[in-house]
C-alpha cells in the first residue's frame, strides 16, 4: 500500500471514529439529562461537547473542565471534521483554555463570559518521493467573548465568538525545510456543557 492510500485509509477510518466519538459525547450528555436537576453542592469539574470553526476549518471538541469561583480551565482532544484544510493526515489536536464568567447570578438564565482559546493541530509532513517523521502543525490563539444558556442549575449550552491569530509551520519534505505563515484569525464555537 503506498502511502497516498494509506493517508486516505486512515482519513476515512477518522471520519469513522468522529461519528463514533459525537455519538458516544451526546450520548453521554444527554443521559445527564435526568440527573440534571439541582441536587445539592456542584463538584469543581464539568465536561462539555461542542464544535468549532476557525483557519484550520470545522472541529469538534471534547473538554473536561474544572471550576474554581468564575474561573474556569479546560482541555480536551479537537479532532477536524473538515477537509478544508489538513486532508488524508493525521486528524488529531488539542484544545486549551480559560473561562472567566461574569455578570452571573442563580436566578438568570443567560450570563457572559470572558474566554481565552488556544488550539493546535497536526498532520505528518507529506512528499510524494521520499518518507519523512516530520509534522506540520497550525498554532492558533483567540480572545473573545461567549454567552451560555442555562436549561437547569448543571446544563449549559453556549457560544464563543474569539478573534486572534494562527502560526502554520509546514514542513516541506523534498527541500528539507520547515517554513512558518502567521495569519489573522476568527473563532466560532458553540457546545454543550454538563457541571457534575
């Protein structure tokens, strides 16, 4: 098998395991949906579902998430959804941020937050003539704004809206060179949170 099919193997194969993985994410979120009523003190963690568009294109996103006051960290695995941008590669990344909420009470149903994102994504460095262990990766950083939608004290379904910037770092195989673009960049994310 050359490596071109082997890359289109394993494209179709992720698109496989992104069905497989949204399916069992809502799946389990949904099933919170009986336990979603108030019952007694929230822990500190939180897990969420969501998707995203940015340069590098569509992603969904699995974040766990841990409160402390308005303050709110979270980190999960992004896997692209879209062949827009990194086909036939490794489909594989990673998602970072910070959440600070603010004009929030228990009585309101919507409340704001201030949201800091950072993603990456990877693909292996590809050439037509000779293999390589290299990677490509795109770097991209946002600062925005979000509002969530609370339907009972542990259910959230919320949006982002971010601007930033990206850093692509190519690496091209036949010249033996890495090359770096930098870029603007937007952000918009919508998801679904559960509080445990």
């Amino acid at each position: 098998m050359n490596k071109n099919n082997k890359a289109r193997l394993i494209f179709q194969n992720s698109h496989a395991y992104m069905k497989l993985f949204l399916t069992l994410a809502l799946s389990l979120l949904l099933s919170f949906r009986g336990f979603s009523q108030d019952r007694g003190p929230h822990t500190p963690f939180g897990l969420s579902v969501g998707v995203n568009y940015t340069f590098s294109g569509l992603s969904l996103l699995l974040n766990v998430e841990y409160q402390n006051a308005d303050h709110i960290f979270y980190t999960g695995p992004r896997l692209p959804i879209s062949r827009s941008y990194i086909p036939l590669k490794n489909p594989w990344g990673w998602n970072i941020g910070y959440r600070h909420e603010y004009m929030k009470s228990e009585e309101k149903v919507a409340s704001f937050f201030f949201n800091i994102d950072y993603q990456i994504a990877f693909s292996e460095a590809f050439s037509h003539v000779k293999e390589s262990n290299k990677l490509n990766y795109v770097h991209e950083l946002f600062v925005g704004y979000g509002v969530q939608f609370k339907f009972s004290p542990r259910v959230y379904l919320a949006n982002v809206l971010g601007v930033g910037g990206h850093l692509e770092s190519y690496y091209n195989v036949d010249l033996n060179e890495r090359h770096k673009f930098f870029g603007y960049n937007n952000l918009f994310k919508c998801f679904l949170n559960y509080k445990f």
